[in-house]
C-alpha cells in the first residue's frame, strides 16, 4: 500500500509555540515508547503514524532505548520513514533521547560525552537520517558534570545531526543549570520533556515558571498516567492493555483501589463536558499556555482518534477545575 498523505491534514491540528523560539509543535504529539518496537506488530504501528500524520501531528518523539527489544522502535520507524514518510521529512519534527541504560560497559548510560554522542550516531543509523529535529539528554546524571552533558548537545548541534537541544525530567534547579551552560555556550534549550498529568502535578511547583522564564517549551509526557486515566481498567486489568502485557512499562499494582476511585469520579466530571476521560486529560493539560505539547501513546487508530478529539472541547469552567482538583487531592 502506497501512503498519500491527507491533503487536509492541516486543517484542524492546533500548533503551539515552542517557548521564545522558531518553532511550533502540535498540541497533541505522539510517542513511540510502547506498541512501536520489535515485540508490537508493524502494520498496527504504520496506521497509527499514518493517521497521525494526517492529522496534522508533526512530532513523533523517539529515544534509543524504545521497543522492546531496545532500538527497534527506531529501526521501525526508519523503515516506515523510507517506506512512507520519507516525500515529508521536511514537515516532520523527530526527536530522539540518551540517557537510559543503552548497552553494556560504562559508556552506554547516563549523561557523559562519550555516550551522547556515540548514541545519537547509532540512533541515526537505525533510523536512516542524517539529521533529528531535536535531540534530549534523557535524564540527568548525578556524577557527570552537567558542562560535559551541555556541551556535548551544543556539538552535536553544530555539527547538523540534531537541529535543536532538549532535556528530559531535569528538576526545577537542573534545568535552570543546564539552561544557563547551553546559553553560554550559544545553544538555547528548545525544550523540557517532563512527565505532568492529573495524577503527577510536580511541574506545577517550580519547573512550568521557569520554563515561562526562559521562554523554553514544555512538552508533557504521560499525560494519561500511561493510560489509567481513561476508561482502560475500570472493568479491570485487560490482557492487551499495557498494564496487562508482560512488556508493558506499567506495574498493575499501580492501579490501586484509591487510584480507581478518582478515575471513576473523574470520569463522571468528563461525562458531564460531553468528553472522554482520555480527550479531557489531555485537555487539561493544554488549558495552561505554557503546555506547548501533550505527548501521547496509543495503541490502536481508535485510541489516537479519541485522544484528538480533545482539541474539541479545551475550556474549563472555573467550577470544573475546583471539582477536578478537589477529586484529585482527596
Ligand atoms: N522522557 C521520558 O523519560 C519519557 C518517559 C515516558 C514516556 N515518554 C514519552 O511520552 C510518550 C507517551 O507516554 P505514554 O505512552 O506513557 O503516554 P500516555 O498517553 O499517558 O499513555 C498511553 C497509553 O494509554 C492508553 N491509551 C491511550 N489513549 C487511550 C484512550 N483514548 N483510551 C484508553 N486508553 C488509552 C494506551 O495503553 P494500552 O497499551 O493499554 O492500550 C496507550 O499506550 C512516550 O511514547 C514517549 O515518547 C518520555
């Protein structure tokens, strides 16, 4: 099959800037940790991109360590890149990430120069491009000099195999360290990658000020709590669900019957706005400005489908956001 892209895809996608710099990212982005690797079925993968893409989300957000097994959610999406997104290189935002226990020894983890560079390199050759849009230390590094980790994002930018530099789950104080090194160096930070939903509001603190401060984006990662908040478990633990699967990420004991009980009443708040849980998750996130992206998973067109509808409805009564809190806070 032969992929054309939608010629509307345009059309309804809203597109954020990403802090003070030249680019915009789509209010929902999507994410390739899971149900994008050697373990998923392809031709599942392919549609969900496909429809995407036609959607009008631009971003897809990798890292070396996605699959399982480890590097093939790159290898796929290499593939699917050369197969058929390819004509769209230049439409398209790619970002991948080091930082995550790569390979064996001690240069294939953390934050140190030697592994940043060697991986982008390898992420490169799997995913058969000369160049990422954006390119993450995926977590900080408590031994590594953090004017060794900045500098290695500032090489790899001028040397052309990343167009921007990013950091991911940073704390409030990191990321103003790593934001004034790579200032200093002449490389601004894009883009902070923090995990944020109604079930993890630790951005709210500090960080998302900061970020304002600076004029950095924020894209906020598992913003449906890795699919708890939707209807997913509320009938129970599905065999299929991330939560089930024995390659998921997701710990069934984190679906507690205290975590339920909001879910459940959550789910009535997002009844009454005539939405999904899943489409008002991610609404809620976008209602704060400086939310330049929700970057979501999904593992079926049905999911993502769901998930874009929330662009729909994105204002919350002030009486809303009083009963979501107290719900979560309880
Ligand atoms: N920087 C980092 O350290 C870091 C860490 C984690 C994630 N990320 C990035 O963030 C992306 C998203 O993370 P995530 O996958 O955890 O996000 P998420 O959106 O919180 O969870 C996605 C999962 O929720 C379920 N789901 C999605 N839409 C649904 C719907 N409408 N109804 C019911 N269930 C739905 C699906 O799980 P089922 O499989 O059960 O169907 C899906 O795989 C990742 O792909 C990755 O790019 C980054």
């Amino acid at each position: 099959m032969h992929y054309l892209a939608k010629e509307t895809r345009y059309e309804s996608m809203l597109y954020n800037r990403c802090g003070r710099s030249g680019i915009k990212l789509p209010a929902i982005s999507l994410g390739l940790w899971h149900n994008f690797g050697g373990v998923d079925v392809y031709e599942n993968g392919r549609k969900i991109i496909h429809k995407a893409f036609d959607a009008g989300i631009t971003h897809f957000d990798l890292a070396n360590n996605y699959g399982p097994p480890p590097g093939s959610a790159e290898h796929n999406f290499g593939r699917l890149l050369a197969e058929d997104l390819k004509p769209y290189r230049d439409e398209l935002i790619i970002s991948t990430k080091a930082g995550y226990y790569m390979w064996p020894g001690p240069y294939g983890d953390f934050g140190s120069r030697k592994y940043l560079i060697s991986s982008l390199d390898q992420s490169l050759q799997r995913m058969k491009l000369d160049y990422v849009d954006i390119f993450y230390s995926h977590r900080p590094d408590p031994e590594t000099p953090m004017e060794e980790t900045m500098m290695a994002l500032n090489h790899l930018v001028r040397q052309g195999k990343a167009l921007y530099a990013g950091i991911s789950s940073y704390t409030n104080e990191q990321t103003r360290q790593a934001t004034e090194i790579l200032r200093q160096l002449g490389t601004p930070c894009l883009i902070h990658q923090p995990r944020y939903s109604m079930l993890d509001r630790w951005v709210e603190d500090e960080l998302l000020h900061t970020l304002d401060t600076f004029g950095i984006g924020c894209i906020a990662f598992s913003p449906l709590a890795q699919g708890i908040l939707s209807d997913r478990y509320l009938q129970g633990i599905p065999g299929d669900s991330r939560a089930g699967k024995p390659t998921g990420f997701l710990e069934p004991e984190k679906i507690t019957p205290e975590i339920l009980e909001k879910v459940k009443q959550l789910n009535q708040v997002a009844a009454r706005r005539g939405q999904s849980l899943a489409r008002m998750a991610i609404a809620w996130l976008l209602k704060d400005p400086r939310v330049t992206s929700v970057l979501i998973g999904a593992s079926s067109v049905e999911q993502l489908d769901d998930n874009l509808q929330a662009l729909n409805n994105l204002q919350f009564a002030a009486e809303e956001l009083q009963e979501i809190d107290a719900i979560i806070n309880r």
